[in-house]
C-alpha cells in the first residue's frame, strides 16, 4: 500500500488505490472492461494523487488499460492508429501534467519533467528514443546551468593568496 496521511478515505486508501482495488475485481470477476471510463477514472486519480508512488500507480493503470485494449481488440483495426496516437499523447498529458505540479505559471520545468521520463524509461513504460524524453532531457541540458565548479591550477592558487 501506499501510505500517506493526507487525501485518503476513511479507509486510508487514495484515490488510485481504490481504482486499482476495483479494476482488479472486475477483472477477476470477468466485469467486461469500460476503458473510456476507466480512463477518465485513472485521470481523476492522478489529478488527486498527492505523492509520486501514487501518480506513478495511476501511469502504471493506464498502461495496463490501454494494453488490454489493444490485446482484446476493444478498438477496431481501422482504428489502431488513430488510438494508438492517442493513447501517446493522452501518457504524455499525465507526465506533463505531473511535471507541472506547483507551478502556477502554466511552465514545465525541464528538470522535473526530464527526471519524470527518465523514471518513465527505467520502468519500461517509455522507450529511451521517445519524443517527450528527447525533448525533456535536451531541455534539461540546455535550461538547467551546470554545477559551478571551483577554479583550480596555479591561478586559483595565486588569487588565494589575496582572499
């Protein structure tokens, strides 16, 4: 479980949590799958999430969703595409949209989101050549200054002399 004081039920559980319990009891009780509104349920979720496991729950849902929608043939083969398109962008949102949590100026942080899809990749939810997270760790790269770095050599070593 996913444990934090705060934004759960009475039962302590969050909103993702509760979602995740109830999908996998229709699941298992073969309750055939509405996926729009599992999808706009996940939203929800992630909207309420108030830690990054529980967003990170809400990402893994969605994945598994839009997986068995494809794997059942819940989508029309002449639709494959256009849904597959959707289903990106539609992942992407919510790592945008977790990437801007704070912010008030309407701006992602290239920082936040880079690190967001690196998690991504690591979990095998985003290939390494993806667009978002080319795009995020360029941004990284060229908006985030790098560490400052002591002078050293005989140079630094003459202007000690002076401090």
């Amino acid at each position: 479980m996913l444990r934090r004081d705060d934004n759960r039920g009475e039962n302590g559980m969050s909103k993702a949590e509760k979602l995740a319990d109830r999908l996998i009891r229709e699941a298992q009780s073969g309750f055939k799958l509405n996926w729009r509104q599992a999808r706009e349920d996940i939203h929800e979720a992630h909207d309420a999430a108030d830690t990054e496991p529980v967003r990170v729950l809400c990402v893994s849902m969605h994945k598994t969703i839009m997986d068995a929608v494809e794997r059942e043939g819940l989508v029309e083969e002449h639709m494959l595409a256009d849904f597959r398109e959707a289903r990106r962008q539609d992942y992407n949102f919510l790592l945008i949209k977790e990437a801007m949590i704070g912010r008030t100026d309407g701006n992602v942080l290239p920082d936040k989101l880079a690190a967001i899809t690196r998690r991504e990749v690591a979990a095998g939810r985003m290939s390494a050549d993806d667009e978002l997270h080319k795009l995020a760790v360029a941004g990284d790269m060229v908006l985030t200054p790098p560490p400052r770095r002591e002078p050293r050599g005989i140079g630094a070593w003459i202007a000690s002399w002076v401090k």
